[in-house]
C-alpha cells in the first residue's frame, strides 16, 4: 500500500491566498489589536484572538463576518468630547444683546482730568512716595449729570426703562416692578427737577439713584442697624446704598456721603478693617496717576479722591472712592487706627 505523505505547505499556501484575495488594505483595516477584558468589567469579555494561519487548513474570512462587536466594558466611560464643545454654546446662543451704553447725557459731563479708578491692588504701600504734590481740580466737577443711554438723549420724557429702575421706584414709592411706564418717567423728572439732575427726562439712572439714596439716608441713616456702634470711631461703609458716614459712639462725626466701591472682579473687601497708612499727596504705583488723600485700609485698598463723577455705570478696582471735596473733609476726620466696618454688595446694572 502506498502511503502519501501530507504536505505541510499545502494549507498555509490555502491560508495565505484566502488572505490575499483580501487585499492587503482591508485586511488590515478590519484587523483589530487584542483588546484584554478589565479587571473589574461587568460586561462579556471580548473574543479570543483568531488562531495563527499556519495551524488551520480553513480560509481566514473577513473578521466582521465571524466576530461580534466587542461591547463597551461596564466601568468605560463615555468619550468626553473637546472642551470648547462642552462649556460653550453655539455662536447664535452666545451672542450678547445688543447693549446701549452709558454716556454722560449732556456735553462735556461726567468727564475726568486724570483715569478714576487707579488702586494700589498689587502691593500695600509701605513707604512715603516723596513731596510731590497731586494736582487739584481745574474745575468742580457736576455731580447731577445723569448717564443715559445713547439712544434717548435729547428726549423729553424716556420710555426707556432705567438701568436702576426698581431701586428709584422704591425710593420715591412708586410702583416698583422695574419698567418704566409713563406715571413713572413723570415721577422721575420731576424728582430731577427738584434736585437739579440733568438732563431732566425721567431716565432712572445711575446718579438719579445715587441722590435718591443719598437723600433717604438723611432721613433714615442706618435702617438695617449694620454698622456697629462703638465708643471709637468707626467708618460704616454701605456698599448696597453706596454710602459711608463716620460714627464715634452715637454720634457722626462725618456726615453720609456717596461713595464707589469696587466693580465685579475687583470688589471693595468687606468686614473689619483698619486704616494703617495715610498718604495725602499719593501716587498710584501701578497706573502713575494721582490719588489724593489715599487712607489705605485693607492691602491696596484705600479711601481716595478721584477728579470725576462718584455715581458712574461702573464701578471702582477695589477702593472706596470719593468727591475730591469729601475725601479732603474725610483727611480731617480720621486717624491711623481707625477702625472700618464694610458690609453689602455693589448693585450690578
């Protein structure tokens, strides 16, 4: 009997040609790396690796015909996608209003000689700057001049709601829902006319505020009964009516005046401090613009003068500012040591 001796070539040469038929790109698009079954995985572990060529005598057909789809391990979590398709929205839901900005409402108001808002935030001042005098103002600077918008300067009486509607109406017992209506734009102006705010159009703006609040503290000074009565001197510092007076015991010994705390970003530090460094003739050391009579109360921090309007759209970078004339008054009052109480929040628009 003749006995044939098997080829050990003849299957891996079927293999290999079953592969070639393939091609070589698709075969190795379709050909995925081993994937090893976590530790912890709930799920079914993935399929074996095909066996090697060589020890089947079976074609090797396209592997998405024979395996299934390895499913995601139970603990993988889902593909986060880039950051910029997470936080943001799309363009047309991103996209701000249109705003209308603040603009002082007659010509030539609310405008300053050097920039209002130049703290030292970055470094406490520890040494005197020197004998160079600050510059005094050229002119009194008009605290009536209203901010309106663009769009309703020159108007008789605005249908446009104020950017502080609801705390005027408040403070003159209207309505107080925030919009503006024609009883109120009367209400308004003629509360203008009466304390001299131009232009007199009913527009519930930042200075109409700030003289409302200014004239029911003079009423009513501290209603909530925030700042502390000691029987030292106290700087009470209402950052919600922007307000500060000076209190020794129960009597005030600086009257209430408008002050401007700091903005959003840079917000007038709060709770009890102390003023540790006077400087009346000083210098920003970052913006090298003047801050007269600087009494510096929490790091770069300080009641200062500043050369334009107090009741602005904005706000400061973190000092409390006041009139040029009212921070001179204010040099008078207090002492190194005085203590000062700082409470609220700065309204935003």
């Amino acid at each position: 009997m003749i006995i044939r001796r098997r080829s050990r070539t003849a299957p891996l040469l079927f293999g290999l040609a079953a592969v070639l038929a393939l091609g070589p790109t698709s075969a190795l698009a379709d050909t995925p790396e081993h994937v090893a079954p976590a530790a912890d995985a709930s799920g079914p572990v993935p399929p074996a690796a095909v066996p090697p060529l060589a020890d089947t005598s079976e074609p090797v057909p396209p592997l998405a015909d024979t395996s299934e789809p390895v499913p995601p391990l139970a603990d993988t979590p889902e593909p986060v996608p880039p950051s910029s398709a997470v936080d943001e929205p799309p363009a047309e839901a991103d996209a701000p209003e249109s705003v209308d900005p603040l603009v002082p409402g007659v010509v030539g108001g609310g405008r300053a000689e050097y920039p209002m808002d130049t703290p030292d935030q970055v470094l406490p001042p520890l040494q005197s700057q020197g004998d160079i005098p600050v510059p005094e103002p050229e002119a009194d600077v008009d605290e009536l001049v209203e901010y309106l918008p663009r769009s309703v300067i020159g108007a008789a009486c605005t249908a446009t709601t104020g950017t502080h509607q609801r705390r005027v109406e408040r403070l003159l017992k209207l309505t107080v829902d925030g919009v503006q209506s024609a009883a109120d734009c009367k209400a308004v102006k003629a509360f203008q006319v009466r304390e001299k705010i131009k232009p007199a159009n009913g527009y519930a703006g930042p200075v109409t505020w700030a003289r409302a609040e200014l004239l029911a503290a003079r009423k009513n000074l501290d209603p909530g009964r925030r700042c502390p009565v000691k029987k030292y001197a106290v700087v009470c510092v209402d950052l919600d009516r922007q307000l500060m007076w000076v209190r020794k015991d129960k009597k005030v010994t600086f009257p209430v005046v408008n002050i401007r705390s700091g903005r959003v970003g840079y917000a007038t530090r709060t709770g009890w401090h102390a003023v540790y460094w006077r400087h009346k003739d000083h210098w920003s050391t970052i913006y090298n613009t003047p801050m007269p009579f600087s009494q510096f109360f929490s790091g770069g921090q300080a009641f200062h003068a500043v050369y334009g309007q107090i009741a602005t759209p904005t706000g400061s970078r973190g000092c409390v500012n006041l009139s040029y004339a009212n921070a001179r008054k204010l040099w008078d009052v207090l002492r190194k040591g005085d203590r000062v109480y700082i409470w609220g929040k700065r309204p935003g628009r």
